[in-house]
C-alpha cells in the first residue's frame, strides 16, 4: 500500500484514516473477487475451447478421409488394372483406417449428448456407404465399371448426401457449443462487474477520486475482457486484450491472447487443409465444387461459363520411369502455371491425380476455346526437373454452362468432353457433340535429357 504523508493527528483526519482504510480494504475485496473470477472464467474459456478444437480437428480429419475415399473409389472404377489402381485400393483402404481411427477419437472426447447421437448416427450409416462402395469395386474389378459408376454416383447418392448432412451438423453443434460457452463465459463476466460496481459506487460516495483510480486500475481490463469475448462469441478471434501490466490482470490477458493465437491459427490451418491441395497449393475438388457453384449461383441468364477438365498424358510414366518426385515436381508445375495463366475471377483447381479443372467465370465460346489452347500451351512448355526436361502433354475438355445443369453435371459434361479430346490426338480442347461415353485411350508422355 503507498505510504500517504504524516499529517495532524486530529479527530477529523483519524476518521478520513479510517475511512480510506475501509475503502481500501472494499476494493481489495472487490479487486480479489473481479480477479478470482476472471482467471476463472479464462480457464472455463480455455478449456471449453481445447476440447471444442480438438474434436473440430478429428472431424476435419474425418471429413478429409470421407471426401479422399470417395475421389479413390470414383478412381477406382474409372481406371484400368495396374500400378494407379492398386495405388486407389490402398488409398481406399488407408482412409478406412482413418474414419475409424477419428471416430475413436471422437468418442473419447466428452462430447454433449447431441454431439455423440450425431457421431453415432454417422458411424451407424457407414456400412451401407461402405457396402455400395464394395459393390461397386467388385463390379468395377469384373469390368462392369458402367454398373460400378451408376452405383457409386446414383444409388448410393442418398446415402451419400446423409453422410455429408451428419458431418455439417456435427461441426454446427460444435460452433453451437462455443457460442453457447461465451453467453456463458459472459454471464459470469457481467456478475462479477455487477459487485464490483456496487463496492466502486460504495467507495465513490466517500472518497470520488480513489474510486476512480480503483476502478481504472481493475474495470478497465474486464471490460476490455468482456469486449473481447463478446467478440469470440460473435466468431471474431482477431481482438486482443491489453497486456502491459506484470499482476494477474496482465496474466490473465496474456493467457488468453495466447489461446485466441492458437485458436486463430489453427482455424486458419484447418481451414486451408480441408479446402486445398497440399502438393500444388490450389483449390481440392470438394473446395472447387462449392466455389464453382457460388459462381453459377450468381449467374444471370445473360452469364457465360465454361469449365476445363485437364488431363495430363502418360503421367504415370513420368512416374514408373523418374519416381515420384518428378511427378510432383511436375504436378506443382503444372499447379503454378494455371495459377499464372488464369484471371482473378476464375477457378483453378487440382481435383486429383493428373487432373486438374478451371472454371472460367464470364468467358463463352471463342473466347473459352481460345483460352483453353493457351493453358494447353503452357501446360506442354517443357518443364525442368534436375538434369532432365519433362515435356508434359494435356488433354482438355471443355463444357459451357446452360443455366439448367447442376455442377455435378456440368463436371461430368467437362469429363466426357476431356475424353473426346484425348481419344482423337487431332483434337486439341474437346467438346461433347453425342450422348456416348468416349472410348479411353492413353497418350504416352516424354522426357528430353
């Protein structure tokens, strides 16, 4: 406590002793309470919001792998016996491993009972995905691949879709549960400022500018607290506290901008790795559906679009013959140049393996066509991998939106269109003009030392 000058020992001045005394002792009161509650209400926050990520995590894991298999399975029936589909059967079976190594993981955590039905239900829906996913591959693996495709894109679509809807209303309860901890959070925040305003109304009515310095020194950081958590509750994670005091105020603001950094971190992090290839760095194909279908959302009846399904030629014999770092090397090359040639407005995207996509937001007919050939052209520029030189070749198919189809059809459209194109080597950028499915044909790559 500062030391106040020796003043006259009257009866006046004993009774302001004694009053500043009791003061003093209101506001350590006060000052104990605000910062036992405030400590406290950072631990509840920190640890609701622990377990909040972490189970956040495990579903985006989750959804990573559910998303990976069906892409392998699609895979899967669309090739040929050989390295490329042995390489989807492993990757069918590794994501398997996953799903259930996440949902172990899920049902550890203390999930709310809403939380854990949902999870329950989405493990409960699994073997029938998994036993169309099955057919399929057997239909596939007997060269049915037209009954394996109609099963995986038609018959299980239902259950498919009910998949999806599970995962999206677990990560809403989750969402839920955090907003529902900082109603809390301040609840219990706006109890404490309420005692501390009753003790700081008290000592004001004795002493005005003791109070005032009293509630400077402790109101302001817990409002600044309130202010941010309010914040955190609204999805704002970008606020942070003051923390230029060493008492446990400051402590407290530094715990707690600590664990909005990690939060703010690992929300970014989890967001990019859910939407983005990690090899090229461009939009997954689960990103480029929903950002293609913002696109056509907005389209008018006077909007033009046109999608770029890009297959790359003799891929896997960059692989059998230089490894798999030259394909990626590749693949990140390819990546790049896409990046490089395509408008702000468009869309490019790496949907798996050797193909890529790119939706070309306003662009129709000739100029579509002519902007395929250029990202053909780039793509086939020699590309340099240590003392080799890769000369990779594509084959593009090209849809144009009619303002009726959904993006899956217009994918499909674009797919058929690619398969034209690398069936008759005359064609550069492909068109669908019949109902029938191209017959596919593969185009040997080549490499120049």
């Amino acid at each position: 406590m500062t030391r106040r000058p020796k003043v006259p020992r009257l009866s006046v001045a004993r009774k302001i002793v004694v009053l500043s005394l009791t003061i003093g002792a209101i506001f350590a009161t006060v000052a104990v309470i605000g910062l036992t509650q405030s400590k406290h209400l950072a631990g509840q926050l920190e640890e609701q919001y622990n377990t909040d990520v972490v189970a956040l995590r495990h579903m985006t894991e989750l959804s990573q792998a559910m998303a990976e298999q069906h892409s392998a399975v699609l895979s899967y029936i669309l090739s040929d016996p050989g390295f490329y589909r042995d390489s989807y059967a492993e990757a069918i079976a590794r994501t398997d491993n996953t799903i259930n190594s996440e949902l172990a993981q899920l049902n550890q955590l203390e999930l709310t009972p809403s939380q854990l039905n949902q999870v329950q239900s989405l493990e409960a829906l699994l073997p029938a995905w998994r036993s169309y996913r099955d057919t399929a591959l057997a239909a596939s693996a007997e060269g049915d691949r037209a009954r394996a495709t109609s099963i995986v894109l038609v018959r299980s679509q239902a259950i498919t879709e009910a998949l999806q809807t599970r995962v999206d209303s677990i990560v809403g309860e989750l969402d839920e549960a955090v907003v529902q901890g900082n109603r809390d959070a301040q609840q219990s925040s706006q109890r404490t400022t309420q005692i501390m305003v009753v003790g700081l109304i008290g000592a004001t009515m004795i002493a005005v500018t003791l109070s005032i310095l009293v509630a400077r020194g402790i109101a302001r950081p817990l409002g600044e607290a309130v202010a941010v958590l309010r914040g955190v509750g609204d999805g704002d994670l970008s606020r942070r506290l003051s923390a230029d005091t060493r008492d446990e105020v400051g402590e407290m603001a530094r715990s707690l901008n600590k664990t909005l950094d990690v939060l703010e971190d690992s929300f970014a992090a989890m967001r990019h790795q859910a939407t983005h290839d990690s090899l090229t760095g461009l939009p997954n194909r689960a990103s480029f559906r929903t950002q293609a279908a913002e696109v056509l959302d907005r389209a008018t009846p006077s909007s033009h679009a046109a999608l770029l399904l890009i297959d790359l030629n003799g891929f896997k014999s960059v692989n059998d013959v230089y490894g798999h770092a030259a394909g990626d090397a590749l693949l990140v090359a390819i990546g790049r140049r896409l990046q490089n040639q395509t408008r702000p407005v468009d869309i490019a995207a790496r949907l798996g393996g050797d193909e890529f996509a790119v939706l070309l937001d306003g662009l129709g007919g000739e100029e579509a066509y002519a902007t395929a050939a250029r990202l053909q052209r780039a793509i086939q520029a020699p590309a340099a991998f240590h003392d080799l030189t890769l000369l990779p070749q594509a084959s593009i198919g090209i849809a144009f939106w009619n303002h009726r189809d959904d993006i899956e059809k217009f994918l499909h459209e674009a797919d058929l269109a690619m398969y034209t194109a690398k069936a008759d080597s005359r064609i550069d950028v492909g068109r669908l003009t019949t109902a029938a499915h191209p017959r596919r044909t593969a185009a040997a790559g080549s490499t120049r030392r």
